[in-house]
C-alpha cells in the first residue's frame, strides 16, 4: 500500500468504471422501488430486486460530511497531505465517498456544492468532486 | 406491566482479571493469553472441570496471518471440555457480544461457567499493519480515497459539529475526563503523563479534522477474562457479582460510508433501547457509564443515542463537568480508550472489566459511591457493530 490504491474492478462495478473513463459518473437505478444506489451491486439492497439499470448522473452534489486528513495512511498520499476525505449527498440521492480537490482545505463547509470532476490514476479514472464554480 | 424478561439462573460477571495496558515486547499474542488466564485462574477458586464454556476472539487480527481458531488453540492447553466453544468477532464489540452469548446459555441452562478472554497487541503501523487495516474500508469505493480510521470517525464528528454546534472545546472535554479518571486507576497507561487540559488538546497535532492527536484512544498491548456464571456460582466465588441485567445487539451498516446517518449512531440506539427494554430500565437508572471512545466525538454522539440527554446535547453534557470523577454521570471511570489505552484486538474488555468492578463495589480509588447499575456500551468495526449491557448489584 506504498502507493495510491488503484480499485480492482469487479463484474458488478465494470460499467461505472468505463463510464467513469469517459468523463461519466453512473448510477444504477432499482426499478422496483425507483431509487438510485451506490455503491454498485448486482441487486438492490433495499428491495433485493435485480432490476437494476445504469443511469447517468448529474455529477452535483453537496458535501455531508468531512475530515481534513493531516496523517496520511501511506506514502501515496503524503504529499498530498492534508487532504480532505468526505461523502458526497448527490443529487440522485445516495452518498459515495471522496476527495473534494481544487479548492483550499479550509474552505471546505457541509451543505457546500460540489461537482464531480474525474482524477487519472493508473489505469482508471476516478470520481472526484470539486467546489461549484459560480 | 414490566416489560422485563428475567432470565433465569441469574447470569452474572463473577470474577475478572486484566493485565496492565502496556507493551510486552517479549510476549506473543498466545503468551500473553497464557499471561492472562494462568494468573487469573491462580487468584480463581476454578478448575477446568468447572469451566464448560470459552469465547475468545481470532488471535493477530491485524497480523498477516490471523489465527481463526483461537478457542481450540486456547481450549486446548486449558484442558477444557466444552458446552460452548467459539471464535467469535465483532471488533470492539467482540467482547460485549461474548458476555450476552454466555448469559443466554447460561439462561438457558446450557452453561454454567463460560470464560470470555482476550489478549492483543495494537497493530503496528508499518506496511503489513497498514495494509491489514486497510480491509475495513471499500476497496473501489473508499479505500482510493485516502481514508484512515480516524478519518472515518471524524466524518461523524463534522456533521455532528455542523448540525448541533457541537465544537472542538466540547469533544477535548471528553478526553480530559478520560485523564482525570485515568489518574485514579493504579494501571492506566496514560496515568504518568498527568491530567492535561482542553487546550493542551487542541494543542495536539491534527490527525484528521477535528480529531486531534488527543482526541485519539492511545495503542498499547493487552488482555483480559471475564468470568460469567450462573448466580449462585458468582455469588460463591465473589460476594457482590455483577448481574447481567439488560443486553442489547445490533448491527448496522458495514462500510462507514454506507452508514444510515452520521449524526446518529443508528446501532448505539437500537442496541440502547433494547438493553433498557430487557432490563425494565431508564437511563435514570444507571449510575455509572462506560462507552466505547475510540475518538472522544464517539461518547458524546452515543450518550444523546443511549438517552442521557436528547439529540445535539452531547458536547454541553461532556463539557458539563458531569461526566467527570465527582459528576452524577461518571463516565468511562477507568480512563476510557483514550487514557487507560487501546489494547488492539483486546479492546472492549477493559470497559466490561470496569463496569463490573464498580457494580461489585471493588474500583478502589475510583469507585463510584453509588455504582448500583452500569450500562457499557461497545461498538466495533466502523461503528457497525454494537453490544450494550447493563450491570446491576442486584439480579
């Protein structure tokens, strides 16, 4: 774990991680119970439906929650450091994880508006989000 | 109607043993189990044929290679045959879940005598240890993220901080109970260093917004048993047993980005409620707490989850001076994670100890003067899993 972590794409995420390649957050949408989930799975959670289908996203949310991470877990995120690590409310309705970039640490707020921007690493692009530019 | 569900046979905490949270360089985690269980059982009127049950935890979670086997490793070279015999895990909350196991088939009337035991060692940070803890977190949905368990934690402080104006003073309050209590506890490990104060708290190095280094339970090695029997046994080895009461179990979320709220603690409640609910009790009722603090937010979200005071009111209790030695609501009377230390895979047992030397009446100099009914509440993993108990001097 020297390194950044590069996500091992499973049978179930393929799709979110090619979509993510081409600049595109997706969601699976239950049409059993007509609610969005993340993170990606083969049925929904709520309803054990697997009527699941991949919806783009809008990419908006806003910040739940966050921490500003002055310790880093390993060496690929030293220089980072400090990061801030947070959960998104997305639009959609669901929260997903990460890193709100592009902007001064200490300017980051719960309720803040964010939208997803896409950060390469390796050989995947990973959903990030940033603050919404006026 | 009292909505109480007595269970029968009395179970109850009989006896407890703890080694002092340290570092045992030269014990391995099986030596220090062998540490623990030889000094107890030589200070225990017990022999092996008294014993038909054991629950320990995997050895070396955090190691390379974990040892799952753990009960017949360990029931082995007690000599033991078993009713009950199981390997169980459940993070900090391993422990709790074990003593609820035991009191029902002590209910039951499977068990009589059932061995909760636990020894480990703080996982070093190095690589190996890094890449171990890493398992709790996603691997695609937050592990590339940078997390870090005090980070995870902290998520739940700031949105705490943002809804209810909770502040930084109100969770280093938390930690400066833990060391006023620490210093009358001949064995915690933070005891030398002295009381410190809210400032020398948020003094401390940053971890991860808002937890400063302070705010943080402090690695060390450890372990522990605790005996549970049926009433009559308990009564026989000690006098005052610690009666198992109330219990409450339950799980929620894996994944803490996954959890249902991060203002609530969504299992503290349940396993709350359902803990009074048995025990056709009140928070009114308990006179000593003990809660799980890995991060000092943590108290203060599951006293508001537990019902010491309504939601968002949490930071003013703890900074009340209500939780403190002297206050009606002592809390975490052994320190806490945070001063007596945070003894890896053994963590939760020290507060189920406490809980049970202070309803016995044997806390020495921190003993709570009315101490009638404890509640210890213990979460483990990212908060998913939960045990609340709730000791009482009477059965």
């Amino acid at each position: 774990m020297e390194a950044k972590p590069i996500p091992a794409i499973s049978a179930a995420s393929a799709p979110y991680w090619e979509a993510a390649a081409n600049g595109k957050l997706l969601l699976q949408y239950c049409d059993d119970c007509s609610r969005y989930l993340f993170y990606p799975r083969s049925w929904c959670p709520h309803c054990y439906g697997g009527a699941l289908e991949w919806r783009t996203a809008s990419g908006r949310g806003a910040v739940h929650t966050y921490s500003v991470v002055h310790a880093a877990p390993c060496v690929g995120f030293e220089a980072d450091a400090p990061y801030v690590a947070a959960v998104i409310d997305l639009q959609e309705g669901p929260r997903m994880m990460a890193n709100i970039i592009g902007c001064a640490t200490e300017t980051v707020r719960v309720g803040m508006p964010v939208e997803g921007i896409f950060e390469a690493r390796g050989n995947i692009h990973l959903p990030q989000f940033r603050p919404v530019t006026a | 109607m009292s909505a109480r569900r007595h269970l029968r046979n009395e179970p109850a905490i009989a006896a407890v043993f703890e080694l002092p949270p340290g570092r045992y360089p030269e014990l391995s985690t099986l030596d220090l189990y062998r540490e623990v269980l030889s000094r107890a059982l030589a200070a225990w009127p017990l022999k092996a044929r008294d014993i038909d049950g054991l629950l320990v935890p995997p050895a070396d979670m955090a190691g390379d290679r974990p040892d799952i086997l753990m009960h017949e490793r360990f029931g082995d070279e007690l000599g033991l045959r078993t009713v009950l015999s199981e390997t169980m895990f459940a993070g900090g909350a391993s422990y709790g879940l074990m003593i609820q196991r035991a009191a029902l088939a002590i209910a039951d009337g499977r068990a009589a005598a059932v061995l909760c035991a636990g020894a480990g060692k703080f996982p070093r940070l190095d690589e190996a240890g890094r890449r171990s803890m890493s398992k709790i977190f996603h691997p695609q949905f937050e592990l590339p993220y940078g997390p870090t368990i005090p980070a995870m934690y902290a998520l739940l402080a700031t949105r705490h901080m943002a809804e209810y104006g909770t502040t930084p003073e109100q969770l280093a309050a938390v930690s400066v109970a833990a060391r006023a209590w620490a210093l009358r506890h001949p064995h915690a490990y933070m005891r030398s260093r002295g009381a410190i104060s809210v400032e020398d708290v948020l003094q401390s190095a940053l971890i991860a917004s808002p937890f400063h280094l302070l705010d943080c339970s402090v690695p060390c090695e450890g372990g522990g048993v605790i005996l549970v029997t049926t009433g009559e046994l308990a009564r026989r080895i000690s006098g005052q047993p610690a009666y198992i009461r109330g219990m409450g179990e339950f799980h929620s979320h894996g994944y803490q980005s996954q959890t249902d709220a991060f203002n609530i603690s969504v299992g503290t409640r349940e396993a709350g409620a359902q803990a009074f609910r048995s025990a056709d009790m009140t928070p009114d009722d308990i006179e000593v707490i003990e809660i799980y603090d890995a991060f000092s937010a943590m108290p203060i979200i599951c006293l508001e989850d537990l019902g010491f005071c309504r939601k968002g009111e949490g930071g003013a209790l703890a900074a009340s001076g209500r939780i403190l030695p002297g206050g009606d609501l002592p809390l975490n009377t052994y320190g806490g994670l945070l001063s007596y230390g945070h003894t890896g895979d053994a963590s939760g047992l020290s507060m189920i100890i406490e809980g049970a030397l202070q309803v016995m009446n044997r806390a020495g100099e921190r003993q709570v003067a009315k101490a009638g009914a404890a509640l210890v509440h213990c979460y483990g993993g990212m908060q998913a899993d939960h045990s609340t108990l709730i000791l009482s001097r009477e059965a």
